[in-house]
C-alpha cells in the first residue's frame, strides 16, 4: 500500500465514530510521515470526546518524541489532562501523574490548584496510581518545606491502607515489599509524620525475609524518644530468633542504629546489646552483637563501662568461624580502652601467638596490629616484647614459613597485613611520639558519620526523581543499573531538574534573606 493510500485511511480513523479505531490510528507509528503532520494528528485526538483515544494519542506523541525526552509539557496540556481525569482508566490516571511529575508550575498557587485536583485520587484502589500522586505531590513540594508536615500527613493514609491490604491476610507480599520501601523514602523526607504509626511496621511471622527486613530499618528510623522504649522491646524480641539468623542480625543493627541516633537511649540500648553478648550457643549473635557495641562506643565513649568488663570473656569465647568482624571489634576495643582493662596485654597474646595460622582472619590480624600498638603506647613494659613478636610473625617471608612437626601449619599474611605491620614499624622506629599521634589519634566518628548522612540524603533524593519505578525498589537510581544504550535522551527531564533545582536556591536564598538571582 501506498504511503499516501495509507495516509488517507488513517485520516479516515481519525474521523469515525468507533472509539477503538480512532485510538488504534493515533498509535499506530509504521507511516513515515513527517513529525508536524503526525503531531497535528494527535493534537486533534487529545482533544477527543473519548478518554482513551486522548491517552492513546498522547502516549503515542510522547513515545514519537522519546529521543528529545518525550512530549513537550505545558501549561495547556497539563490544565487540559487534569480536567479530564474522571474520563481516564487507571492506566490513564497513571500516565497522566507521570506527565504531571514532569510539570514545573510556574507559582505557588497553580501548585496548590494541582494539588488540590490529585487529592481525589489518593483515594484509589491501584497502588500504581496511588504511588504515581504520591510522586506527584512530593516533587510539586520539594522546594515547600514549610508544606512538608501537611503533605506528608495526607499521603500517610492512603499509603498505611495499601500496605494493609497488600500484607495482611494476603500473599500479595511483592506488592508489599514494593510499597515499604516507598514509605522509606517518604520516611526520610518526613520522619514526624509517620513517627506516630510504627505499630504499622511490625514484623508478622508469614511474611518473607526481604519484608522484614525492610520492616525493621523503618522501625529504627521511626524511634522517638517516646516511642523508643516500645520499639527496642519489640527489636529484641527479633532479634531473640535464632532461626532466622540474618533477621536476628538485622534487629540488633537497629538497636544499635537507635541507641546511636538518640542519646536519651543510648543507655538502654547498650544494655540490650550486652544481652546478646550473654547469650549460649549463639555466636553469630553474639558477633553482630559485639560489632555493633564498638559503633555505639565510638559515638558515645561514656558507655564502655557497660562493655568493658566482660570483654575478656566475650573474646575468649568468639571465633572467627561465625563472623571475623565481631572478634575483630572486641580487638579494638582492648586497643581503645586498654589501659582501664586489667588484663588486656594477657587477652591479646593468644592471639599474637596463632597470629598468621589458618583459623584467623585478616580483618583479626588488621584490628590486632593496631591494637597492639595502641596498647605499647599505654603499657609499654607488658607490652614491647609481644609487639615484637607480632612484628616478626607479619614480616616473615612467605617462602621459609615451614610449621615445626605438631604444630599448626603457618599461613602467610597477606599483603595488607605485610604493609600495615611495616607502616607501624617505621613509624615506631622514627619516632614513638609522632607515631603515637598518628595511631592514637581521635576517632573521627562524628565526620565520618556526617559524610556517610550526607552521601545516603543525596541518594534518596535522586531517588525522588525515580519514584514509582524500579530504582526505588532496588536502591539504586537508573543510571547504576540501565545500559547506557538503553537509556533515553532526557533533555527535557533535564531541563525541568535544572529548573526544579534554580527555585529550590531561590527559596533557600529567600529564607536565608539573600538576594534572589537574577
């Protein structure tokens, strides 16, 4: 068939009565006719009487234009949608939102005339719908943090009720997963508003791993001071499960995520976690227990009397079978606070005289180096000739290691290990007061946490501009895990981000009493 024959039965689609032959003529992509005559086409279909001929031709235009970052939004088409959303199909209301996240409004009032549009449908049943207004509201206010409070609280029911009925009494569970790590996002845009609602992220025992462990980091990042009490409660009780180790460790980092955030609980917190340290028969446990101890200790120093004396014990009966990282922790800490530790020279030299043997790990042999040579600083006399040793044990050449008859088979360290130990030496041979500067220095805790805060605030809010897709759900934002041949060209995206981003310094230049650029 002709180019022009087919031309003309399509104009004759254009024109007949029959809804579903006008909107499979707007979509319809095969003729080669030029953009404008195409475009013209499907300008007159998004004015159609009927609702799916008008998403039919727009999603046709803005798949047409999907190289220059899909269809051109404006005021017109925007206005024009959202007047029409009662003629839509859920599928319709959801390219419509789509189009909306994509909308800059060009005042504070047209955002609120948006917003007061969508806020019918965050009563709809489709949680793709919902999440798509819910989108829609966060970016429309983003740059209004005076409105987050408000906003926040509305989108709080109309999320708390799909995961009600995406979770209990239901083996929807995907969809569930889906939406809790939507709630952490808005969780961390808005912690006050879904503070009062934990009850919501409580473990149930039918649901699957991946779900509980998204229910447990919202549960630490819920905690108030007021509500702080009941959630460890409730996080010890999770972390009391034996059968489900990873989930045990899960709850004991979030025990340790709360004791660090609120000072009021550090107590109670730290209390918890020498719990764990007490227990029989559960060393996986007890290592994550250990490993989580040492982060709250770097945060708050005052606590280690809760630790301290016990640590022998602790460290006599870890081993690196179950975690490396626990008996690595409890080295530090000897190295740390050795000089309140009555023993600690005697709790260190087992393992300075297995060091290098197949059993332990390079993580043991990095926290004991160090160590080791934080405690010569503090107790010399006990200390130089096992630091010698330790020395010795790291610089052996791996090619005349031969293990005496009986003996343990020697392992060579590895070459971290090598380069550690020899640092250490150098420095202590220079000069012992310099070296103790460097070694001993002050931890760092409170920047590296503050780096770490900022890297995950800058992250979250890349997501932002991702929501509702995969890149919530995985954490990632597009780029990390689409090919670059199979992403789109984003101009226009990009042109709105820019925009979004010189309104958001505006208002943050007005509210510092700044002068607005021009």
């Amino acid at each position: 068939m002709s180019y022009l024959h087919r031309l003309m039965v399509l104009k004759g689609a254009l024109r007949s009565s029959t809804t579903t032959l006008r909107g499979a003529s707007k979509v319809r992509n095969s003729v080669p006719e030029p953009r404008e005559r195409s475009a013209q086409m499907r300008h007159r279909g998004h004015r159609d009487v009927d609702g799916g001929v008008v998403m039919n031709c727009v999603a046709a235009l803005d798949e047409m234009m999907l190289e220059e970052g899909g269809i051109a939004i404006n005021t017109a088409i925007i206005h024009h949608l959202l007047g029409r959303l009662n003629d839509f199909n859920e599928w319709g209301l959801a390219f419509v939102l789509k189009l909306v996240s994509r909308y800059e409004p060009e005042s504070d009032e047209e955002t609120y005339g948006i917003m007061n549009v969508l806020d019918p449908v965050l009563r709809t049943s489709n949680s793709g719908v919902v999440l798509e207004a819910i989108g829609c509201f966060a970016k429309l206010t983003e740059h209004l943090p005076e409105l987050h409070a408000q906003v926040y609280e509305r989108l709080k029911a109309p999320l708390l009720t799909l995961m009600a009925g995406g979770g209990a009494g239901s083996s929807n569970f995907e969809l569930l997963y889906c939406l809790l790590k939507h709630a952490e996002l808005l969780v961390f845009r808005c912690r006050e508003a879904f503070a009062g609602e934990y009850r919501n992220f409580y473990v149930r025992y039918d649901e699957p791993s991946p779900v509980k462990h998204v229910k447990v980091k919202l549960l630490a990042e819920l905690a108030t001071d007021e509500t702080a009490d009941e959630i460890l409660a409730e996080l010890k009780e999770y972390a009391g499960d034996f059968v489900e180790a990873e989930l045990s460790k899960s709850a004991i980092r979030a025990i340790g995520a709360v004791a660090s955030r609120l000072r009021a609980k550090a107590a109670m917190g730290c209390g918890l976690l020498v719990e764990f340290l007490e227990l029989d028969g559960a060393p996986r446990v007890k290592a994550e227990a250990l490993l989580v101890a040492k982060d709250v200790l770097r945060r708050y120093p005052e606590r280690r009397g809760d630790v301290l004396p016990s640590l022998a014990r602790y460290l006599r009966d870890l081993d690196d079978s179950a975690d490396p990282r626990g008996r690595a922790a409890a080295v530090w800490i000897v190295g740390v606070w050795g000089d309140e530790i009555t023993d600690a020279p005697y709790m260190l030299e087992p393992l300075i005289d297995g060091f290098g043997t197949e059993e332990q790990a390079t993580d043991v042999q990095l926290a004991l180096l160090t160590a080791t040579v934080r405690l010569f600083f503090k107790r010399p006399p006990e200390t130089q000739a096992m630091l010698g040793r330790l020395f010795h044990a790291a610089f052996a050449d791996p090619g005349q290691q031969q293990a005496a008859e009986g003996e343990t088979a020697a392992v060579a360290p590895s070459a971290d290990v090598r380069d550690r130990a020899l640092f250490y030496f150098r420095l202590l041979r220079r000069d012992v007061k310099t070296a103790k500067r460097i070694v001993d220095a002050l931890d760092p805790c409170a920047a590296i946490a503050g780096a770490f805060a900022e890297q995950t605030t800058g992250l979250f809010d890349r997501l932002f501009a991702s929501f509702n897709t995969l890149a919530v759900v995985f954490g990632q934002t597009p780029d990390q895990f689409i090919a670059p041949t199979k992403r789109p060209k984003d101009e226009h995206v990009l042109a709105v981000a820019t925009r979004r981003e010189e309104r958001l310094a505006r208002g943050a230049s007005a509210q510092n009493g700044e002068a607005s650029p021009p």
